[in-house]
C-alpha cells in the first residue's frame, strides 16, 4: 500500500510550489521508499537516453525519504554511490526503490534499484545518510503540512 510522504513546497525534486522543479510524489511502499518518474526527453544527456545526474537526484530523493522514515528526522546526504548497469532510454516508466540496510544514531545506510515497470533493473546504489539535531520542522520553515505533521503518527502508518 502506498503512503506519500509530506514533501517540502520548495524542494526541487518533490516540492509542488516549485515551478522549476520536477515535482515528483515520493512514497513508501511494503518497507521500500519509492520515486516514478518517466524519462522524458528533458531528462537527456545524450539522445535518446536519461542524464545520470537524473538518476542520481531520484536515488538521493528517494534515499532520503528512507533515511527520514528510519529516523523521524531531516537527513543530509553524505555520500552516494551509484553503479549504473545499462542506459536508461527516454520515454518509459522508471521507480527509484530505497531501503534501509542498517542505521544507527550518527549515519542511516539505505540501498536501492531503479526499476522498470518490465523489472529491469537499471543501476543500483547505495548511501550514506547523517540525521540532523532537533525537530525536523526546524528545517521547513514556513511549509504548513509539514509544520502539522505528527511524526510518531506518521512512522506508526509506515510500521516504524
């Protein structure tokens, strides 16, 4: 079952009041945090095929929203390693799937596929996140659903 995660109104990748941004729908789903996006031909680098800075921003996103269900906190990326396997071609569907691979109090270790609706998979990674002091809301400022986010709330409907 999908539950959506409560995005920041100006984060590049997720946030809905961006109008540069991407505006993608980050969710979790059956112990996976989860981002469709469909390669279009935006995303080039060479023709024909998807950028692999686009891959790398829809693994970090989705990373993140892993690293923030584990903890219940705002995480910053410290490191991210991707090995890309084959091209991503423009025009199909494609799903960063992030998991947990273990988390302590100072780091958050996730790892992930990008997928094809067929089930190929196209690269794999795997990342570090660090969790931040304090309130998460300390960091979104001025963002409503997420100042009126329950937290525990919200990590009970994912099974944390």
């Amino acid at each position: 079952m999908r539950i959506y995660f409560p995005t920041y109104k100006n984060c590049y990748v997720c946030g809905g009041k961006n109008k540069k941004g991407l505006r993608l729908k980050p969710y979790f789903d059956n112990g996976f945090s989860c981002v469709d996006v469909f390669s279009d031909c935006l995303y080039s680098g060479a023709e024909g095929s998807m950028h692999g800075g686009i891959t790398a921003t829809i693994f970090d996103e989705a990373g993140y929203w892993a690293a923030f269900a584990e903890t219940g906190k705002n995480c910053v990326t410290a490191e991210l390693l991707i090995r890309y396997k084959i091209n991503v071609k423009t025009g199909i569907q494609i799903t960063s799937k992030v998991k947990i691979a273990k988390a302590d109090s100072r780091i958050v270790y996730v790892e992930g596929i990008l997928v094809g609706k067929d089930g190929q998979i196209y690269s794999k990674m795997k990342g570090k996140y660090i969790p931040m002091p304090g309130d998460f809301r300390d960091y979104f400022k001025g963002d409503e659903s997420i100042q009126n986010l329950d937290i525990e709330k919200f990590r009970d409907k994912l099974g944390y």
